[in-house]
C-alpha cells in the first residue's frame, strides 16, 4: 500500500507563534491537483492581536544594531535559499511554470540579501551632518516610523511579499502584513522560515485573508503608523482613514517586483528624519549660546 | 515651628526700563492689498476683503483681498503656465540666481520686514529682527544653491519637478514659514501659489511686491490672501499636483483626507506638545533659560514649543523657584520695544482659545502660577503662566495650548521621563538638559520626535530638517532632506 501524504495545516503568524484565526473561519483555496486547502480567514482580532505582537516587538527590533539586523536578514536568505525546492512546489501547486516558480524564489532570496546589505549603510548615504550657522553640533538620520501594516501584492505571491516586508525591516520597523488571497500558501511557509531565522517573533506578523474585510482595519488602527498598499481597489478608503492619526501611505501597486524592487527608497518610505542639536563651546570665537 | 520666610528677588522695582521703541517710519503700509497673481496685482474678483488688525494695539492695519475660488482658479492656472513655459525649462543655474536674488532684496529690506512683521503678527521686534527676517533671508540664499545640484542629493536616481505647489502657511512666523515653503519648491523647478495667515497677510504681500521687483518670471509665485475658504480652494484644486501645509492637526487631517482620492502629495507640519526634560546634573541656570526660551519665545505660538516640563524630582524645588523669579523679569508688551521679552497673543480667537485652557487647567485641579506683571491695556494679552501639580492625563498636558502656557511635572527615572515624554499623539520636538553626554545620546535617540534640542531650545536654520513623528506630520522642511517633498523621482 502507497504510502499516505502529511498534509500541512496552514495557519497564521502573530508574534512569533502559528495560532489558528480567532475566528475559527477559513476559505477554500483548491490546488492544481485537486486538493483542497482550508485557509484562516483572518478577523479584525486577529489583526489587532497581530498590531500589539508589532508594537510590543519594536522598541527591541529598532534599537538593536543595525548590523545585527543585517545578519538576521541575512540569515533569512540562507533559511529561504535551503528550502528552495519547497517553495518552488508550493507555488507550482497554484499554477506557476516550474521555470517561473523557480525564477521568482530566486528573485525573492536575492531580494533578502539585497535588503539585507542596506541595514547597516542607508543612514550613513541619507543621513546628514548639517553645517548650521550657529554654533551648535547638528545632524540628522533616519529613524524607522514604527508598525506598518502591509497588503502584500495578490501575485507574485512570495516575491511581492518578500518585496515588501524588507525595506519595512531592514529599517528598524515592525509590520503587519496581509498574504496573497488565492495563493497565500508560501506567505504562511515563508513565516516557517522567519521563525527559525532569528527573526524576534512580533518583527512580522502574517496574516491571510480578505482584502475587503481586513483593509479597514488595517488602515483604521490607531496603532499603526504606515500602512503600504500593493494592490489596486482600496487606495482612496486606506488614504481617507489614515488620517485619523497621520499614517504614512505608500502606494506601491503597479511594481514590477523582478525589477523595481531593488531600491533604497522604498526603505526610506518608511522613515522618519530624526535632527540632533548641541551646542558647541567657543567656536571661532562665538559664543554657544544655549 | 517657625514658618521659613521666603526670600524674594526683587528684580527692577527700583527703576523702570526706558522704552527703546524700533521705528516704524520707514516701512510703508498701503491702505489695501491685492492678490499676487501671474505677474500683477489683481483685486479679487467680486473685490472682498478682509482687514488685519495690530494684535497689539487694536490698530486697523490694512484691507487685503479676500480670494475666492476663481481667484485661486487664476493662480493655479498662471502657476501651471508658468511651470510648463518657464520654470521647469529654465536651467538650474538660471533658476538659482533668480532665488538669491531673492534672498539678496530681502536681506537689504530685512529691518522693513521685521517691524511689519511685529506689528501685524504681535512677536516682540527682537525676535522679528534676529529670527524671522534672517532665517527667511537663508532658507532662500541655502536653496537657490541646490537648483543645480539636485543630482547629488538623490544618488541612483534623478530628481524632477512636481509641478504646481499649493502651500498654506500659519500665522506664527508668517515670512519665515513663505520662505520655507517657497525655496525649496522653486530650487526644484516647481511652481507655487501660497496662501499666508488671515490674520497674518502682510509679510507675504511686501513678499509678493519683493519678488515682482526681483524679476522673477510671472506665475512662477502666486500669492492669495484669504482664510479657510480660500485654503480649501488650493488644497482641493484639481491641477494643484502637491499640497504643503503648517497649522493644526485637526486641519492637517482634513486635508490628508480631502486629497486621499487624488494623485496629490504633501507635506504636513502639523501641532506638538514637546517634552522639556531635566536632569539633576544639568547646569540649571542654562536650563531654566532654555526653558524660558522653550516656551515663551514667540509667546508660545511655535508648534515645537517645550510646553511640557519634566524636572527631576530631586531639583524639582530649586527649579521651580529659579523659573518664577525668571518669570517675574519677563518683559511683557509693546512688541515693538525692544526690551519686549513677551509680546501680543496674535488674535482675540487664540487668547479666547489659551484662556478656555486656563480655565480648563484650573478646573481640573491644576495649580497656576503667572507673575504680578503689568500689562497693556489694549490688544491682545497672556501672563507667562506655569501649572504646577499637574498629571499625564490632564487635558493642559495632553492638548497643544500653542501659547505661553507651561506644565510641569516630575520624574524619577530615566525610563520613565522617555515614556511619559513619548505617551502623546505628537511627536514634533523635544529637548534634553543634562551635562552628561551618554545620558544625553540615550535620550535623543529613545524620544521620538523629529527635532530633539540637547542642552539648546528652539533653534533652527536652513541646512536643519524641520518636521515630525506621528500626528506631527510628515515631509522634512530645510536641508538636504527638506529637498524630497519637491522632487520626483525616477
């Protein structure tokens, strides 16, 4: 007798542990071969359970050194690069080629390392010493801004996600982010990988579920200080309840993430500018006046 | 027990401070002003107006044209004409000596400015003359120089144009808010249509007559005076392409949420309720200046304002002490004196607003203090007022007062001044005064805000990013950083 396959039970990803939805409800999502999977239809509580796992993880992500993020995104790389031939399958069990699975796992651990290398180098290129005219020390660098939450593109479903989450981390921020709706499993296998890279459990929490439903309260909570939106229907809806507190929106629908992804800027989105002044005793003869 | 008697400085009650009066002769107010538009000066059409008043005296000041939505409709079609024809065609090097140009008139005419600004805005002449008028004259003079280098300050990518600014600016520092807005904006190739104050307008019209004579092309600065009505025309103007905003939270929201559904940027400079933190080892007399400065400059009219003292519980009776004898010098009147250390409150609606907070302080169980000052009959007046006893969840605490209004509180630890100075909405400034290096690194990097003073308040200056954390807005404005919020980038 053939022997039976172990089916995996696919579930959501909030502070660093795999509970199920609070709600108990779930989706559908059939694979090519036939096989139904049951996806966690994530809720409001479940998206605000996910904001207080960011909130309580940022103090310790963003005070950490950068070069030690950078590692940690590093290792993300290497966990991802080892479990290649899963993700490939994953993605070809929705419909993906072989050589396009192949190629978008490819671009998304390349993503990790490229990230991974600005951790520790884009305060130094973006930030400022700033030559004032009164006699006080100024400078200015980047600061991250705090919990974004993301609505990660509906395809390419690892790569987009993967696009998206790292300028967010690589930067100090913790994030909040909502998978692919017909192909969220790899977002729920991507969080395998987090959670056995290093990564602080609450730096990402990974949601899946219905746009419509969650995009409300992912733009809505007073928590949350960016919201980053890569898909097309509820641009205006998360811009008009951002202003409830004054979150950042960055609209990053319509990316080639093959080509735009690579971009320091879209980690500066999600940064503030910190400036620092001090006085300076007598120089060239002025006084410091405090 | 026998009670301790206190002792008492006495400052000046043997002799009175001369008046040392700045003169108004030589600055020339017209009886009425038309908006600034495509080159000309215009009547707004149907010919409203509205006056601005002295805050300080009562004074009619002058008429200035109340701007409609077809007179905004003019600007933003003189500035698109003029952004499409001239502006972004021009060279960069072209464009940058037009701006210092610019910053050149304004430094020949700075005293001009200074007493107009006192007189319609109320800040004492000191402060006009050694703040205002300079550091609007540099933010010009720092960004005509970026025109033609704006390829190193984006690298790996190329900076272009937005197109038509629409900027609204606050009556707090009327010309140095236009300069901060307008610099910038045309350094980067755009163009602009700005509205000033309604109860501040007169600084960014002699602005306006300044830029006509600096033959800078027609359209490429528009100015329209008006109050909200005017502002929501600009913000909700379809061809205005990036809005830039300093005043309130609450109307920096309204505009975040009117131009949701647009392809509209902006930059928000919005309120605060800074933090003034200090420590037992900090050289207190320089403190209790920084904070006298933190919070009055300006008559506490500054959104960066250090109106929430936070002193160390062991220095907090010597502090407390130092700040009211600091208090009963405090000059309070004639802005135009320049002994003045405190001028006018800017408008009766915001001494109506800081008294309403007086009152709220004193109901919730607050214990005020204001100095036995005298104060001018007429005009617009508030005593520098501390609340001592007062908790986080007090409304004076947690609500910007935007006058010279100061809380105090006290704090144990260092964890806990950073959570009581970060549990607010704002995130705009904040200061620290301690003589000890590491503690000073440890705070400036833990309080978020966009600005952080240590051991120095309220300084500024053109090659500084301006600007803040959560609902204090977003967008820098001053130095390299202030440059993104004009740019496109490919």
């Amino acid at each position: 007798m053939s022997r039976l396959e172990v089916q995996k039970t696919y579930k959501i990803y909030i502070a660093g542990a795999f509970p199920r939805t609070e709600s108990g409800r779930f989706y559908p999502v059939k694979l090519k071969n036939g096989t139904v999977t049951n996806i966690c239809l994530s809720s409001r509580k479940d998206a605000r359970n996910a904001v207080v796992a960011a909130r309580n993880a940022f103090e310790g992500w963003s005070s950490r050194a950068a070069f030690n993020r950078s590692q940690i995104l590093y290792r993300i790389a290497e966990m991802l690069e080892g479990r290649k031939a899963q993700f490939i399958e994953e993605l070809i069990a929705v419909g993906s080629s072989k050589a396009s699975a192949q190629k978008e796992v490819e671009a998304s651990i390349d993503r990790c390392v490229y990230f991974a290398g600005w951790c520790d180098k884009y305060t130094q290129l973006f930030g400022s010493v700033n030559p004032v005219a009164s006699s006080h020390f100024n400078f200015s660098v980047q600061e991250p801004t705090g919990v974004v939450t993301i609505i990660a593109p509906e395809s390419p479903s690892l790569l987009g996600l993967v696009s998206a989450i790292m300028p967010v981390i690589a930067g100090g921020n913790t994030c909040v982010v909502l998978a692919s709706e017909n192909s969220p499993h790899v977002a729920v296998t991507f969080a395998e990988v987090l959670n056995s890279s290093d990564v602080p459990g609450g730096v990402i929490n990974i949601l899946t579920g219905k746009e419509d439903e969650l995009v409300e309260h992912f733009s809505s909570h007073m928590d949350v200080n960016a919201t980053i939106y890569c898909r097309e229907k509820h641009l205006t809806k998360i811009k008009e309840n951002a202003s409830l507190n004054v979150k950042r929106v960055s609209d990053w629908s319509g990316k080639d993430w093959f080509k735009d992804g690579d971009d320091p800027y879209l980690l500066l989105e999600m940064q503030e500018v910190k400036t620092t002044w001090h006085p300076i005793e007598n120089i060239a003869g002025t006084k410091s006046g405090y | 027990m026998a009670k301790k008697t206190e002792t008492k400085l006495d400052f000046g009650s043997k002799w009175d401070y001369s008046a040392a009066p700045e003169s108004a002769s030589h600055a020339e107010i017209k009886k009425e002003y038309e908006l600034y538009i495509n080159g000309k000066f215009v009547k707004a059409e149907g010919g409203k107006k509205f006056a601005s008043i002295n805050p300080s005296t009562d004074e009619h000041i002058a008429y200035f044209a109340e701007a409609s939505d077809k007179d905004v409709d003019k600007a933003v079609k003189a500035a698109r004409k003029a952004y499409n024809e001239v502006w972004s065609v021009m060279p960069p090097k072209e464009r940058a000596k037009y701006i210092f140009r610019i910053a050149r008139l304004i430094q020949e005419r700075a005293r001009e400015f200074a007493v107009l600004e006192s007189i319609d805005g109320g800040k004492p002449i000191r402060e006009s003359r050694d703040v205002d008028v300079p550091i609007a004259a540099n933010h010009f003079f720092y960004y005509a120089g970026w025109a033609d280098k704006l390829e190193y300050a984006f690298p790996g990518k190329t900076a272009k144009p937005i197109g038509v600014a629409g900027q609204i600016i606050p009556w707090n520092f009327p010309l140095m808010m236009a300069a901060w807005k307008i610099a910038p904006a045309l350094a980067c190739g755009n163009t602009v249509v700005l509205k000033p104050a309604e109860t501040t307008p007169l600084t960014a019209m002699k602005l306006a007559e300044l830029i006509h004579d600096s033959g800078l092309p027609a359209g490429v600065v528009n100015i329209v005076t008006g109050a909200g009505a005017t502002g929501a025309a600009i913000v909700n103007h379809p061809d205005v392409d990036k809005v830039a905003f300093t005043g309130s939270t609450g109307v920096g929201k309204i505009i975040q949420k009117a131009i949701a559904g647009t392809k509209k940027t902006a930059t928000l400079e919005l309120g605060g309720k800074a933090a003034n933190i200090i420590f037992d080892d900090a050289p207190l007399d320089q403190a209790v200046e920084g904070i006298i400065n933190g919070i009055f400059f300006n008559q506490g009219h500054v959104c960066c304002a250090g109106s929430r003292l936070f002193v160390q519980e062991n220095v907090k009776d010597i502090v407390i002490k130092k700040l009211k004898d600091r208090l009963s010098t405090l000059i309070v009147g004639d802005p135009m004196d320049k002994n003045t250390d405190v001028g006018a409150i800017n408008s009766k609606e915001q001494l109506a607003s800081i008294n309403k907070y007086l009152k709220i302080g004193v109901e919730e169980g607050a214990e005020i203090y204001q100095p036995n000052c005298m104060l001018p009959k007429k005009g617009n007046w508030c005593k520098p007022t501390l609340f001592l006893e007062v908790s986080q969840s007090h409304r004076i605490v947690q609500e910007e007062i935007f006058g010279p209004v100061l809380t105090v509180q006290t704090f144990r630890t260092i964890d806990e001044v950073i959570d009581k100075a970060n549990n607010t909405p704002f995130g705009l400034s904040a200061g620290v005064w301690t003589d000890k290096g590491s503690k000073i690194f440890n705070l400036t990097t833990k309080l978020r805000a966009g600005v952080v003073w240590a051991n120095t308040y309220n300084k500024f200056d053109p090659t500084s990013p301006f600007g803040g954390y959560k609902e204090s807005g977003y967008g820098r404005e001053g130095g390299l950083q202030g440059l993104a919020a004009y740019v496109k980038l490919a």
